[in-house]
C-alpha cells in the first residue's frame, strides 16, 4: 500500500494498534505523537517493523524543530536510532533552500513532502558519504520517506550527550579531531557540514561524533565556502572558552588546499 487515500477504517484501527505495540509507554508523551506520527509516517513505521529494522520505539531522545530522534530497539535486542522529519514544518523555507541548490537532487517535485523526503534522503546519503571518508558519524541503515534510521551512539542507559553538555579530559585532541573531521569530510567525502557547533556533536567514549547532516552541501554548492567558514569560527569560538586558539584563515586554507 503506498497511497494514504486508500486508508479505510480498518486498517486505520490496525495502525493504532501497531502505534500502540510499537511504542512502549514510559517516557512518551501524547503530545510528540500527535505531531510525528501522521498517516503516512505510520505507514512508514508500519513497513520497517514488517521489515524487522525495528522492533519498537523506546523513547524520544530529541525533539526539535524539524523532527524529533527515537531510540529504537531491533528484533535482535540492539539499538537504532529513529530519526523521524516533520512534513509539516515551519521551517520548511530553511529546507528548501539547502536542497533546490543540491544537484544531486535536481528533478525533486517541489510539494512539501517531497522536499522533506529528499531532505531525509539527503541526510542519510550525506552520513553514507562522512562514514566512507572516515569520519566519524552514525552509520546510516535505512531511510524511508521522512523517516531515517541509523546507528544509536549511546549505551543502554542513555544517549551520548552533545558536546555543549560534557566536561572535556582533552579538549585539544578533540578541537584537533574536529579540525580533522572537516578536513576529511571537505577532500574525501567533497562535503560541507553547514551546522557545526556544540550542539550537532555527540560525545561518546570520549570521542566525537558529527550528527544533524540533513543541510550538508556538496564542496560544489554555491554556498559552501561560506558555510565551511562558519562552521570553522563555530568551532574554534567554542574552544577558545577551553584556551585553545587557532587561526580560522589558516585552518580555512588547510581545508580547501587541494591534495598535493
Ligand atoms: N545517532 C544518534 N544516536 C544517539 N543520539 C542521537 C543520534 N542522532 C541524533 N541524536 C540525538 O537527537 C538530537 C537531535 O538530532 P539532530 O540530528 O541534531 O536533529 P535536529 O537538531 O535537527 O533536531 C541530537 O541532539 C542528539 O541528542
Ligand atoms: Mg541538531
């Protein structure tokens, strides 16, 4: 089944009851239901459970603006992380503006949904990409529709914190990690992530994790100098508060030198 028109009744009331199993009740709230899980991304939940990506949504870890982040647990008894886009968002403009510049998404309908679903579709494809560079990031397995599921950095008790919430041993190693990562992800995976900051880094092991990959351009999108050069003075504004200093021309200029 792929069109939501055809929704009748009863399998209306089959979806509720496999809303109902796939949720379990503690940690969840009525409100986050309502707005993720319209008709059609419960259809998609429907599939990757029938599929046995997922067993059951544990809890949310995040809701933001755009969507908000599960935990799920596979039939096997391991952790995914179920990152659910909102197709009704009111930063729908924001969205937009990323992919229509995206050749790689040239021949996209330009409804709402379709956008959002490209901007998913992106997001994984922008992880898959980090991951072969050798940058650290969750490994993306599955997207659907607005619906992305990928490797859960955390242990069973909770989710890694952002790096904006934990108290650095080494916080030099990690700014040179970081410096790295950008650097790879620049020549290697020919990406820019365009949200760098505390908040869009995981903390796990003492090591970093680069999340939130939905509004990376390609190193060829208009925008993507700017965007690098942002991300940058993010970076190092934030570690100045830890007396790291670094000169954001030169790590700028290390970035973008070819390969010699
Ligand atoms: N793979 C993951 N494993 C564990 N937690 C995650 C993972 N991806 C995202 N999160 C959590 O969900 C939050 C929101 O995810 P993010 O991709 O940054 O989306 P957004 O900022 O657009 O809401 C993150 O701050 C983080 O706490
Ligand atoms: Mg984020």
């Amino acid at each position: 089944m792929s069109s939501e028109k055809f929704l009748d009744k009863k399998s209306l009331k089959r979806l509720d009851r496999e809303l109902q199993s796939l949720i379990s009740r503690d940690g969840f709230d009525r409100k986050t239901e309502d707005e993720v899980f319209d008709k059609s991304t419960l259809h998609t939940l429907e599939k990757l459970i029938s599929d046995g990506v997922i067993g059951i949504l544990d809890f949310p870890i995040s809701t933001g603006k755009e969507g908000n982040v599960f935990r799920g647990v596979t039939p096997k008894k391991k952790f995914v992380a179920v990152k659910i886009y909102r197709t009704s968002t009111s930063t729908f403009k924001h969205i937009s503006d990323y992919i229509l510049g995206d050749p790689r998404f040239k021949s996209i309908k330009r409804t709402r949904r379709a956008i959002v679903h490209a901007w998913t579709k992106k997001e994984f494809k922008n992880l898959e990409r980090l991951n072969k560079a050798g940058v650290r990031a969750p490994k993306p397995i599955i997207s659907i529709d607005n619906v992305l599921v990928m490797e859960y950095i955390g242990d069973a008790e909770r989710a890694a914190p952002l790096l904006k919430d934990v108290t650095m041993k080494n916080p030099k190693e990690i700014f040179d990690t970081l410096i790295d990562f950008m650097s790879k992800m620049y020549k290697k995976a020919e990406l820019v992530h365009g949200d760098i900051s505390a908040y869009n880094v995981l903390m796990y092991e003492n090591q970093p994790y680069l999340i939130d990959l939905g509004q990376g351009v390609l190193v060829e999108h208009p925008n993507a100098l700017e965007f690098l050069k942002r991300d940058i003075n993010n970076l190092v504004s934030y570690f100045k508060k830890f007396n790291i200093t670094a000169d954001e021309n030169e790590i700028f200029r290390n970035i973008i030198k070819k390969k010699s």
